[in-house]
C-alpha cells in the first residue's frame, strides 16, 4: 500500500519511519517533508494547508492512507475532503479538531462533561480580565481561544505581568483573531505528562505515556518552545493513574463528542497535569505530540500502519490492545542558536550518519540536503533518539549520538528526564 504522510517535522519523520517498518507498506510519500525523510520517503513539494493539492495527489496516486502531522491542515478541514472523495485518512475532521482549534470549546465541554480539569473563566473584554485578575490568588494560566502556534499559553506570577499579557493578547492582537477571546484558569501544580490515543470513535488505545521538555534551557529554565525533548514511559503514569485518564478523560472525551454528534477518529493528545487530585486535563491537542512522539513510537511493537489504518476506518476494536517494547525511549532535540527567537537557517551540520549505533535514530526536524552537505533549515534541526532497557541507558544513548552531531550555535538540553527521579506530586 502507499501512504502519504502530511508535515515537515521531526514528528512527521518518527511516523514516516515506523510506518516504513509495516510490511503492508511499499511506498512512503510526504508533503512536504524535509532532508532526512527524504532519505525514506518520496517528498512531493505541496503545503500541509493546499487540501485540494493533496486530495489530488492522494486520488491521483491512490494512495492507501494519509496520515496528518499537523493541526492546522486538521482545523481547516483536510479529513472532511479526503472523506467526501472517498479517500481512507488518518485524523479528526473539523468540527473535532475543535477540541485543540478552540481552547474555550474545550474548556466548556470538559466542564459539561465532567473530564477533570482547572477551574477557569472566559473573557472577550480585557478591561473584564484584568479586573477579574484582581481578584485572584497567583500565578494564574492566561489562554488565547485559538492557535498560536504554542505561544498562547502564560502563565502569570503577578497582576501587572497578567495585564501585559491579557493586553498583548486582546488590545494589541499578537495572535489575531485567536486572542478575541482568552481563558484565565487556575495554575495546577503536580507532574506533566503527555498522554496520545487513538481512536475511531467507539474504541480507545492510549500509548505509553511521555514527558515532554518545553522550556529551553536545563533546569526548565528560558523561554517556552514547541519542545526540547522527551522520553517513554513515564514512572508517574501507573496503572491506577492509568486507569483513571482512561476512564475519566479519554473515554469521557470520545463519549461526550458522540453525544454532541461528533465522531471524534485519530489521535487525541492529552497534556495533563498529575495533580493530588488526580489527573487533569491542561490541554487538548488533535495531532500526535511533538517531540512526544519521537519518543514513543519507537517503543511500538505493533504495526502503526494496520493501528491507524483501523482507526480510520472504524474497526479499531478488531485491532485489540497494541504490544510495546520492553525499557525506554528518549528523544533529544538540537535546536539553532536563538530559537524560539530569531535562528539562523543554512548553518552547516556535520557528523550526521544514518549509521548511528544500534537503538539510535536521528529524526530531521529542520534540515536540508544541498548536495553532499548538510545544512539547517529550522529552529528545531533535529530529534536524536535513543532507547535501551531503562531510561538512563536511553538518554546515554540519544546523548552519544547527538555529541557526535555539530553545527555553529547548535545548542541542546543536557538533562532530559530530569524529572523522572522526582515525586509524584511536584
Ligand atoms: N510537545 C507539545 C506538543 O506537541 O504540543
């Protein structure tokens, strides 16, 4: 079968890489995909947003399954087109990508059905919002309603840094539309964990759970950016608190969007934080996590293509529960210098084999092949995976590699899993 894969990152590759391991699949594309997919994958030059191209191309090659990395083609309705032509995809159509396109949609159906979440009001007044902000106990999580490409989330440690933002946000519109309206929530305090599951609609499989890394420098020190690195499985995340996310947010998610006539089909990532309270919901996303999945996929036994071609096609409950590979997985990131801010691109990488040892892999994130050199082509350059029988050996492995990689200002988290040696509860 062929498939098609929507995205440039390192979480396109992750899914371009294991999808090769499927015996069923002969032929990988990707739109637009990026120098190291290249190296698996036949990358067609069409924008993850142009729907109408990449119906086209999938019609046009038949391809088997499309697979979707991002939001963004999800939120403008790629799954509803490939549906009405009859084409098999992997992803939630719009109106249930509204469970990440909408944070105040999200919030408000968490509240009507019970998932467990932070108390939390909406404003579409900043004169409203900064009054309430008054009135409150900080820090408290101030949110843009729509996509801001991860930058609409603050959390704010006192009122004037709260009215700056809630100015950025709905006065000076750094975000648009997206800021029309905002959320304040309380800030919870515990262990973050990113949980993904896929879905048809009716069954549910949760994966492993992960742990990602978002701000920039050790110590979760810097600014905030779309990740710095993550691993799997997380020790927090034990079959009691399993169970719990399972029944009180992923099976109430999918059941309360068939309640309001949405059938919900792909993959929902929870960002949740472990509370004393249990599990909550900080966020939902309606795309695989990134870097979450360069950690987790690699410790999937099964075959990702019959899993998410199941889910795609509303037999997921005939795939039973998949098999994972015994110890951990760690993902590294090395990221331009200045990221998440101004990056150079171009920059000139050296040392990068697709010969790593054994149970590494390096996932291109923003790369470019210019004849026999190598160049960088983003803020995040590359995901360095490792896995081994436990999460030390893991991260040793991924961290081998990645000192062998370099490039001018490349710059790196040293301490990845830093977290998985402390308590449950902050
Ligand atoms: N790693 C965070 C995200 O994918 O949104």
């Amino acid at each position: 079968m062929k498939v098609l894969v929507i995205g440039s990152g390192g979480r396109e590759h992750a899914l371009a890489w294991k999808l090769k391991q499927s015996k069923k699949v002969d032929k990988i594309f990707c739109a637009p995909g990026n120098g190291g997919i290249a190296q698996i994958a036949k990358c067609v030059n069409i924008k993850p947003d142009s729907i109408k191209a990449l119906s086209d191309f999938a019609a046009r090659n038949k391809i088997g399954l499309t697979v979707v990395g991002p939001e963004i083609p999800l939120v403008k309705g790629i799954v509803d087109e490939f549906q009405r032509r009859k084409l098999k995809i992997f992803g939630p159509n719009k109106k249930a990508a509204r469970l990440e396109a909408s944070k105040v949609f999200a919030k408000e159906f968490m509240r009507k059905y019970h998932i467990p979440t932070s108390a939390f009001k909406v404003f579409d007044n900043p004169a409203e919002a900064i009054g309430f902000c008054k009135s409150v106990e900080f820090p408290v999580v101030i949110k843009a309603d729509g996509l801001a490409a991860g930058k609409g989330v603050v959390v704010a440690r006192k009122l004037s840094q709260a009215e700056s933002v809630i100015n950025d946000m709905m006065v000076k519109r750094s975000f648009g539309n997206a800021g029309d309206r905002i959320l304040i929530e309380s800030f919870l305090q515990g262990q973050e964990v990113s949980v993904m599951a896929v879905t048809d609609g009716k069954a549910i499989v949760p994966f492993l759970s992960s742990q990602d890394h978002k701000q920039a420098f050790d110590g979760d020190r810097g600014p905030n950016t779309g990740g710095m690195g993550a691993y799997c499985p997380t020790s927090f995340t034990t079959e009691e608190i399993g169970e719990q996310i399972e029944e009180h947010i992923l099976t109430r998610t999918v059941n309360g969007l068939n309640s309001e006539g949405v059938k919900y089909r792909g993959v929902i990532y929870a960002g949740l934080m472990l509370t004393a309270q249990g599990p909550k919901v900080l966020e939902f996303n309606c795309r695989f996590g990134d870097p979450e999945t360069q950690a987790v996929l690699p410790l999937l036994k099964s075959d990702l293509h019959d899993l998410l071609l199941a889910c795609a096609t509303g037999k997921l409950s005939s795939f039973g529960k998949p098999a994972w590979h015994e110890g951990a997985a760690a993902c590294v990131v090395m990221a331009s210098r200045g990221y998440p801010g101004k990056y150079s691109k171009g920059v000139q990488i050296t040392g990068l084999s697709n010969k790593t040892e054994v149970g590494s892999y390096i996932f291109h994130a923003g790369t470019v092949q210019k004849g026999n050199r190598w160049v960088t082509d983003g803020g995040r350059v590359l995901g360095v995976m490792g896995m081994d029988k436990n999460l030390r050996a893991a991260l040793n492995r991924a961290y081998r590699t990645a000192h062998k990689i370099k490039f001018d200002g490349a710059m790196f988290r040293k301490d990845i899993g830093f977290r998985a040696s402390k308590p449950i509860m902050g």
